[in-house]
C-alpha cells in the first residue's frame, strides 16, 4: 500500500530542474522527509542507458520509437525505484515524468495524446504524482541557458517551434490540473526561483 509522497518537476530546455531539486530536497530533508530523488528518462541503470539513446542517438528516430523508449525506461523506473520507495513511506521527487511524454512527444512531435494516455495507463496503473511543479521559462531565455552547458542534446537541438509547442502543452496540463499543477515563474533569478518552489511546497504541506 503507497504511504509516501511522489512530487515531480517539470519544464521545458534551460528551466533549471536540476538545480532547483537541490534546492527542494534540502527543505524537505529538513522537515524530516526522507527523500529519494530520481530523474526521467534514468533513475535505474536500465533507464539511463535508455536516456543516452534519447538524449544523444544520432539520426532519425520514430517519435513511436522515441515514446516506447520512454515508457521502457519508465516501467524499470516505476517498478524498480518509485513504487517501492513510495511503499517505504519516502517522499519521491522526480526531475521530470510523464506529464514531459505528453510535452514533447505528444506536443512537441505531435503523437496522439491517447496513445500517450494508453502506456500510461499500462506502465504506471494509478500511480500519479501527487504535486507537480511546472518550471516556466521562455523558450528563448531557456535556449540561452541550454547554450552556456555545451553541446546541446537532441531535444535542445530542435526549432524554436518545437519548445513553443512543448511549453504551450505543459501549460495546457496545469490548467487542466490545477489541484495537481503549481506553475513557478523559472526566468526569475536563480535564489528567487528556489524560494518560490519552497512556498509552493510549504502550501502544500502544511497550508
């Protein structure tokens, strides 16, 4: 039976999730959650091998190819490290899960949401988060950010008309879910963005 947490951060390129779980892991940890903290596409050693093709395969790839990769790597993930430490009681949080699917294969490649909706269904059964806190930034600020870490990624690579379609589908999520979805402004100021994401937790936990 679930007894834990499960949180997610979502948001488009350059939206600073990485650096952002930092921030949200230590306030949790010191309001006495044990916390385990995991990525998608990764989080096992399956699914990180899975995300080097993702993030890095060079030339053409399905976007059924690209979807069913994902949902691969999810299923490990769910079965192997999210579900069992929701069972343990721990708080999860996760840089990025499925609401990303729906986001870039089904907005941003323009897969039919309810093939996205069916592996959903069949990978993860009921489980979904229970917060997820969308990272909103401008595409082009976020490519500009993307930029300074190197070379970019397969996704970071795409025209700008790819990220536009992306961030407008997670915005459509969270207005669709808003009991679910906290939208934090991400072109703010690094420390500006951590306290916004700890009030957005302190209001969740204890509002």
């Amino acid at each position: 039976m679930r007894k834990g947490l499960f949180i997610t951060l979502e948001g488009g390129e350059g939206a600073g999730k990485s650096t952002q779980l930092a921030a949200a892991l230590a306030w949790l940890q010191q309001e006495g959650h044990d916390v385990a903290a995991t990525r998608e596409p990764g989080g096992t050693a399956l699914g990180e091998r899975v995300r080097e093709i993702l993030l890095h395969h060079a030339g053409e790839m399905s976007v059924e190819a690209e979807t069913l990769l994902m949902f691969a790597a999810r299923a490990e993930h769910v079965e192997r490290v999210i579900r069992p430490a929701l069972v343990a009681g721990k708080t999860v949080v996760c840089d990025r899960f499925t609401d990303a699917t729906y986001a870039y294969q089904g907005g941003g490649r323009g897969l039919a949401l309810d093939r996205i909706a069916d592996l959903e269904r069949w990978v993860q059964g009921d489980l979904r988060p229970d917060l997820t806190i969308l990272l909103d930034v401008p595409v082009e600020i976020g490519l500009e950010r993307a930029a300074k870490r190197g070379r970019p990624d397969r996704f970071e690579g795409e025209r700008n008309g790819f990220l536009d379609r992306v961030r407008n589908t997670y915005l459509a999520r969270a207005r669709k879910e808003p009991k679910r979805f906290r939208i934090v402004d991400a072109s703010l100021g690094e420390a500006d963005v951590a306290r916004a994401i700890i009030g957005v937790l302190r209001d969740y936990l204890h509002g």
